[in-house]
C-alpha cells in the first residue's frame, strides 16, 4: 500500500493526489497499524521501521523555502543574527530563580553577553553543523581528498573533523566520499547529493538569576524575554513526542502527506507569540535524527521568542540509537551525547560529563554515555518535573529519584511531573525502566509516597495520544507520541495549565486519518492564545487538591 501510494505522488498528476482511492487506502493503511499499535499500546515497543538513507527532495525543497520565508530567519529588528539560544530551568539543587541559557556558535566567540560556566567546540557528536544537501552534484575542481568509506556517516564525520573540509560528497554505488574547499556543484547523477558544512559547533552555557516574570537577557547583541512563573504559581507549557519529519533514518509515515514539518514549526511560532505559557516539552525520539541535520532544521524554523520558552528533553531509543534499538546500533549513533548539548539541559550529574566516549566502545548496542546526563528535576511554579531516559538501568538511577522525591518533599510541589520516553520495555529500555513502571516506584519513595494522584506521568514510544492510565480517582499517565509517526494515525499537542491546587491537560488533536484540525486550532491560538482555544481540544484531567 505504501509503495502503491509513493507511485500515485510520483507520476499523478496534482488534481489527483487525493482522489477517493488514495483516500481510501490511507483510511485502510491506518487501520491496519491501529490494529498493531492502538490496541496494544501496553505490550510491545514502537521500534520504526528503516529509513531510505537520504532525504526526500520535497523536504530539501519545502525546508528551505518556508525557513528562508520566516521574517525571524536571518536578523532581528537590531540588525543582529538571530542566536540560536537555549533556556532550561537550573537544576533544582541550585534555587528557584535560577535558568541555564545557552545559544549553539558557529565558531569560538569573545562575548556571548551573559556569563558562561562553559564555552566549548560539541565533544564526540554533532561537531558540525551541515545542510541537508544539493542533489546529484558534486564540488568538480574543488575536491582535495576521495577516499572509499563504508557509509555515508563515516563521511560526514571525516568532513567534520577536517578543517579544510567545507564540502563532502556521497556516492553510494562506489561508496565514494569526496572532500572539498569549494565547490561549482556540477550535475553528476552518480552523486547522490553534495552537502554542504555551514559552522563548527561551538556551545556557550551559563547559569544565571531570574525573577519571577518577565527576565530580559542580551544573547549575542539580541535582546530575549524568559517568563518565569512565580514560585508556587501557576504554570503552563507545551508537549510533544516522537516529533518526525524525515524518512533519513526511520520511515515517517504521514511526513510528507501531512505537512509535518511546515506544521511542527508553523504551529510552535504561533503558539509562542502568546507569552502567556512558560515551557516546551519534547519526550524523545526527537527528529529521529543521528547527526543533527534534521534537528537543525526544526531550530532553524522556529522564532526567538520560541527558544525563549523554557525547552525540556529526554532521551528515547531512536536518541541512543538511530535505528531506535541496541541490537542494530553502529558507531556513528549519537547516544544522546549530541542531544545533550544541542538542548542543553541542567542535570543532575553536572553540565555535560564527558566521561564516557562513544568511540571508544566496544558494545555499539550499549548506551555509551553517563546516564546522569540525562536525568534533571525541579520545580516550576507549583509543579515539579522530573525527567529521565529509561535507556539507563533502575539500579543506576534510583539513588537519583531519591534525591528527586526528596527535594519535590521540601519545596512542596503541589503536583509533580514523571517525564520519559518508553510506556513499555523493549528497544533498550528495562522492564523496570518503563514510565508506568518508574511512576510506581517512585510512588513508594519517600517525599513521592505522599502525593497520590497529584504524581502524573507523560510518555511517548507508542504513537499514540490518549489517556494511558488512572490511578485511585483520576487520570494519572498520559501519552503524547503521536507527532508525524505511524501508530494511531494521530498528530496533536498536550497543553497543561496549574493553578494553586489544580492542574488540568488539554490535548489538542491537529491530525487524523480522518480529520483536519489543524487550521481551525492555529487560528484560534493566533487571534486568542491558546487557553482560550481549549474549547477544541480535549480534556484529558481536571484535578483539584482537596
């Protein structure tokens, strides 16, 4: 069926591409996963199936042309580049009024306009920055070096660590890989594409102050506005998981057929022009992507005033291993090593321990990385957040949750966030390392045990949304995997809003196989803001203290 439909958008002509056939296929394809995945939600892991190994012409063409049609995309209203800036709420060990902002350089830099705990080219992964490439070209009188490679990975990492480099191309026939300084781009259809090295990856991070409010900050010569919520006040914020796009790596089923990457970007911009909420949230798999240039492309979409929301990250399977499990991981996997400074976390073990070196393993399908780099906790407003990666094992962690649950104790969270990747064990995620299966542990935990069903959960892996599980007398699990994959056939958000003593989530349903939301829900969040478009979405709790 997938191939009958890739065959129809190839040679029909547009009229067509949504006849009643078409239509119907998909409705029926749909079917057929939910039955795989929607009913069985609770049993078996959401492993993607391979990718094509290159990317679709239609992404290199849409990408390029909405990103450079943004009014955000190259300068402010300052004249200033706009920096690609990063803001985390600071480990809860450091005080409420803390934030970690980062901004990703394009080189080593002087002044970054705030103080910085770190300034350091990216370590081991994603220590460059490319495009996703000009198809059958090659860089003709510009290529200094050819050499045989056994992937195209192993060229761009060749390409990376190559000052010379600033060009590289990939012919997979003869698994030839081409260097180059400069390039004419000169059509060669045994080229599968020529791609193009934009900057050397350099982080700059700190730990600064904040006041509840509104926190101004120059990044960069740009000016950016965080809003803090009052300590014990009313929070709010956006959640995603297992976003897609691209087939590079995994197949993304309704990537293209459903505009995901247009709509991921286009939807976050509006939502963000609405100061009102505080965070973003993305629970894993994020982007499917092994070496950052498809994550770069989803942060070269979205506005300054998107960045300057509080961003959250955890760590799925396909973040450890692209193919999305241990048993087929290779040496060019990321093991969450470019995602934690791509997103720039505060953990708990210290700002990025580099402890661990993935090229130095002998076990491709191990995690090849500190499990504490990917774990963090605080509170935000009333709620705390605890955030984790079941790629790590119970015995390792557990004396980290502790810490967590203790601190949740003392500062009185009126409600606390569970915030992982897995809903069920399977593609390296232990039984007892799964969402439902740590929401009971911690539950048992001092400064946890008290909480009842003020402790809620949120996970993905499954590509589905929906309330997943309740607890004594209301809804307590929730997720939120449905963003571009196959599974359930669904595409949306979760919204939650606090306020003292509450806490409700909304879900926001943009796709389905049999309906489009999309406009009607960016409209309504464009003119009002988005609590008070809630109307359309659904209501997955309403939970009052006492």
């Amino acid at each position: 069926l997938r191939s009958r439909l890739r065959r129809k958008r190839e040679f029909a002509p547009p009229s067509s591409l949504e006849s009643a056939d078409v239509a119907e296929m998909r409705r029926y394809f749909s079917a057929v996963v939910c039955l795989a995945t929607c009913l069985s939600v609770s049993a078996a892991a959401e492993t993607a199936p391979e990718g094509t190994g290159r990317f679709e012409s239609w992404l290199r063409r849409v990408a390029a042309e909405y990103v450079h049609s943004l009014p955000h995309k190259d300068t402010g209203e300052d004249g200033h580049a706009i920096p690609d800036v990063r803001v985390a709420k600071a480990m809860g060990s450091r005080g409420y009024g803390k934030l970690r902002l980062s901004v990703i350089s394009d080189g080593p830099t002087q002044d970054v306009g705030f103080e910085v705990d770190y300034a350091a080219p990216f370590k081991y992964r994603w220590e460059a920055s490319f495009d996703m490439g000009s198809e059958s070209v090659s860089c003709g009188a510009g290529v200094f070096s050819r050499m045989s490679q056994d992937s195209e990975a192993a060229c761009l990492k060749t390409c990376s660590a190559n000052e010379e480099c600033r060009y590289f191309s990939w012919t997979p026939d003869e698994q030839l890989c081409q260097l180059a300084s400069s390039c004419d781009f000169e059509v060669d259809d045994a080229v599968e594409a020529t791609y193009t090295k934009l900057s050397q990856n350099w982080l700059y991070s700190g730990v600064v102050d904040a006041q509840a409010g509104l926190n101004n900050y120059t990044v960069q010569g740009h000016g950016i506005t965080v809003n803090l919520p009052e300590e014990d006040g009313p929070v709010s914020g956006i959640i995603w998981s297992d976003p897609c796009f691209s087939e590079r790596w995994v197949t993304c089923l309704f990537g293209e057929d459903w505009d995901t990457y247009r709509r991921s970007v286009e939807m976050l911009n509006t939502l963000a022009e609405d100061p009102s909420w505080h965070f973003f949230q993305i629970l894993g798999d994020n982007f499917y992507d092994q070496d950052s240039r498809i994550t770069k492309k989803f942060f070269d979409g979205i506005s300054l005033k998107a960045k300057s929301k509080l961003l959250y990250a955890v760590a799925g399977n396909h973040d450890i291993w692209v193919c999305g499990a241990p048993d087929c991981g290779d040496q060019y996997d990321q093991a969450g090593i470019g995602m934690m400074q791509y997103y720039a976390q505060d953990p708990i073990g210290g700002f990025l321990n580099f402890s661990v070196d993935p090229d130095q393993s002998e076990d491709w399908g191990a995690l090849n990385n500190n499990p504490r780099n990917l774990f963090w906790y605080h509170k935000l407003g009333n709620v705390g957040m605890i955030g984790y990666s079941g790629g790590a094992t119970w015995e390792e962690s557990k004396p980290d949750f502790q810490e967590a649950c203790r601190f949740m104790a003392e500062e009185k969270a009126d409600y606390v966030l569970l915030l992982g990747h897995w809903n069920g064990p399977g593609d390296g995620c232990a039984v007892d390392m799964t969402v439902p299966a740590v929401y009971k542990e911690i539950s048992a935990l001092p400064g946890c045990d008290k909480l009842g069903d003020r402790l809620k959960a949120f996970d993905g892996h499954t590509h589905c949304n929906h309330v997943q599980a309740s607890g004594h007398a209301e809804e307590v699990i929730f997720m939120i995997g449905g963003h571009g994959m196959l599974g359930c056939s669904q595409y949306g958000f979760a919204y939650l809003e606090s306020e003292k003593n509450a806490l409700r989530v909304y879900y926001f349903e943009e796709r389905t196989s049999e309906a489009d939301n999309y406009e009607k829900i960016r409209s309504c969040i464009q003119e009002k803001g988005v609590a008070q478009c809630t109307h359309l979405a659904t209501l997955w709790v309403d939970s009052t203290i006492g």
